[in-house]
C-alpha cells in the first residue's frame, strides 16, 4: 500500500488482453459462451454481448478471443470506432477479414492471397460503384483507383456487378481459410462508441456481404444505444430499431455485472491512504457508480489526485478527505445538481427532506423537476447525508466556501460529469 507521501496512483481503464488478467470473473462466462461459439452448426452466426458503458465488455471479447485461440479456433478482432466513414465502413471489415485469410502461413496461403486480393479490389470497385445500394461511395486513394482500374479490366471483376455474386465468393474464400477448424470468429468491438449512422454501417454489411461465410460474428455494445441509432432510420421507432437488431442478432447474451466486491478487492490499495479502509468511502462509491467499474477507477483517480493537491497547502484531515470524495462523486455522477449546490448548499438539505419524508412540498419546482429526473440522486442524498442512517460516518453538509474551495481543485484535477 503507497503511503502519504507516495505520489496520486492514476488508473488506467484499459481492457484486460486475456484470461490471466481476469480480475472480475468474467473467465467463467466466457468459457460458457466460447462453448457454445465453438458447437454451433448453422453458420453464420451473430452473438450480441450487451452491456452498458464501463461495465467491462472490451475486456470480456479479449477474454473469449485468448480461449477461443487457446482452442484452435481463428479469430480476428475488429473495431469499427477507428473509422468515421460509413460508407467506408464495411469496406474496412471486410478489408480486415481478407487481410487476415491472406496471411494464412501454410501452403494454402500464395492460392488464398491471390483469391483474397482479387475480393479487395472488387470490394473497392463495389464501393465506388455504389453497387452495395444505401452504402454509397466514398474517397479511396489513388494505389486504390489504380487496382479497381485493373480490376475492372479482369473478368473477374466482371462477375461481382451483383453483391451476391461477391457474398458466394467470400464465403469460399473464408472456408478455404479454414479447412477443418469449423469457424472464424470476428470480433466488433466499441460499435456504441460509434456514430450511430456508422454502427448501422457495420451492421448492414453483415446481412449484404458476409451472410453466407463460416464465421461467428461476436459484437459488443450497448442494445439501448445501437437499436436507438437504428431506430433513426425509420422516424424514430424505438419498436422498430429493437426489432433490427432482434432479427440481426441470432444469439443475446447480456453480460453478467460485476460485483462491487470484486472492484473493490482490485481497488483498495489504490486509493489515497487514509481513505483506503473507510467503509464510507466505498459505500459512497457503491451508491454513485453502483457495479460500474470504469466509473469507480475514474472516481479513484480523480481523488488520488485532488488529494496530492490538497497537500501541497496542508494535510487535510479524513473527514476533510471525506467531504472531497463526496463532492467528487456528485460532480461526476450528478453535474446538474452540482451546479446547484454551488449556488446554494441549502438544496442538499431539501432534497435529502423531501427524499426522507417522501414529500416535496418544501422543494421548489425545479428542484421537483430534478429530483424526478433522478431518483438515483435521492438515494445517494440518503445514503451520505450525516444522521448514520447508512451506518458509515459521513461529514457534515459542505459549506458554500468548502464548495468553493473543492471546486477549483476539481477544475485542475478533473472530476467533471462522467461521460463515456
């Protein structure tokens, strides 16, 4: 454990690259999925790994890549948020896909390459063509222009004016890729963290181009965010954009939360000193981040630092550390209120009344408005609000000054509104 003299311990929310650094359980879930991965007979196959933001599903498609590999089986990874293009979208999927079956090391490969090569440039010509019909063209580079010229002068090309045509030639390419190991897994990850035209993009081209090859195709996101973005292309249905994404994903498997057990055994050694043990603090953190592991390494992060900060003036006390934390929490989690705390303390004690009695009389009609729009709010104001009702030791209700004096610190430290 880093001492009070250590340097703030900054936390890297990066995903996990296999099952060795599993810290959150995930390897049991995975292994069940990879089983069923690994037995399906009708290909090809679409599993949507849901989840909301932070909750661990990057980590999770590494995890089930490393044992699917351990297995024998293909994989290949693919993420879509690296492009912004969605007419260029597919064209990258596919690209990747061919770009790994040309690569194959036996004596397959110089037969693979050549077949793979030829399925590029007509993937290319497809796209300036505008032959994949609502996925229009869009900009290629001149080495580009110059292999769909000359592809386009190849009789093969000639044969690939229908997206069929291509979807058949594709799907024999990936099974001579294969031979005997049964399936390529591809893995789209971040397909929420994308422009919604462009997670769309991605989706589409499944159904047009790649429906016939052996393949698993294993997409992570948030069902809420993408069948909304689906739902943008017919008015606004939210019925409709749940059903596209129903009919396109044949298999759903809704990632299991991690426990805030388990985040707190990975963090509590992590976390300012004279913090680290306060069974305040975590219940704090539970009750504003709930099971939401990258939330809660940002708020650790966030109070390494603000804490070092503090100690450059003075050393500042638990309780002090305590109403630091807490003020960190309800700006990231609660920004709107936060600004109205900043402006008047006095809404903390109305809210946390109106939560306690169940009675809004005494708020004011925004103050209704918020409270409606967050009932999570109110059950936080519950929880850290000093009268032991949580069982936890919290400090007083900061002053306006206090407020004051914690937010210029926020502002250099960070602890603005937590967004993806």
């Amino acid at each position: 454990m880093h001492t009070i003299a250590d340097p703030p311990l900054l936390l890297t929310d990066n995903p996990v690259t296999g099952r060795r650094d599993d810290q959150f359980g995930f390897s049991t879930h995975g292994r069940v999925l990879c089983d069923a991965v690994q037995a399906a007979v009708h290909l090809p196959l679409t599993v949507g790994v849901f989840g909301p933001w932070g909750t661990g599903k990057s980590s999770f498609l590494n995890i089930c890549r490393d044992m699917l590999e351990q297995r024998g089986i293909p994989t290949i990874a693919f993420n879509p948020w690296k492009y912004d293009d969605k007419e260029a979208i597919w064209h990258a999927l596919i690209q990747t896909i061919l770009t790994e079956v040309a690569g194959e090391p036996d004596g397959r490969r110089h037969d693979l390459a050549a077949k793979a090569r030829r399925l590029s440039s007509t993937a290319t010509w497809l796209l300036l063509r505008h032959a994949a019909g609502p996925l229009t063209a869009g900009l290629v580079d001149g080495d580009d222009l110059t292999n769909v010229r000359d592809a386009w002068q190849s009789r093969g090309v000639e044969n690939y004016r229908h997206i069929n045509h291509f979807e058949t030639d594709f799907a024999e390419v990936v099974q001579t890729f294969l031979g005997d190991r049964g399936r390529l897994v591809v893995f789209v990850d971040d397909l929420d963290r994308c422009h919604g035209d462009t997670a769309i993009a991605v989706l589409d081209a499944l159904k047009l181009f790649l429906g016939e090859a052996s393949c698993v195709f294993v997409l992570a996101m948030d069902f809420d965010v993408i069948s909304a973005a689906a739902a943008k292309r017919v008015d606004g249905d939210q019925a409709r954009g749940r059903q596209y994404l129903e009919k396109l994903i044949h298999f759903p498997y809704h990632l299991p939360e991690v426990r805030f057990e388990a985040v707190f055994r990975q963090l509590q050694d992590s976390v300012v000193t004279e913090l680290s043990g306060d069974p305040a603090l975590w219940q704090l953190a539970e009750s504003a981040f709930g099971d939401n592991p990258r939330r809660i390494r940002r708020f650790v992060s966030a109070l390494n630092l603000t804490a070092a900060t503090l100690r450059l003036h003075s050393q500042p006390s638990r309780d002090r550390l305590m109403q630091v934390a807490i003020l960190l929490a309800l700006r990231m989690r609660f920004p709107d209120f936060f600004r109205r705390l900043q402006a008047n303390p006095a809404v903390w004690v109305r809210l946390d009344e109106a939560a306690r009695t169940q009675n809004n009389a005494g708020l004011r009609q925004d103050e209704v408005e918020l409270a409606t729009a967050e009932p999570a709010l109110s059950d936080l104001l519950l929880t850290i609000t000093p009268g032991e009702r949580s069982g936890c030791s919290f400090p007083a209700i900061p002053t306006k000054a206090q407020i004051e004096v914690v937010t210029q610190v926020l502002t250099v430290t960070g602890g603005s509104g937590d967004q993806p």
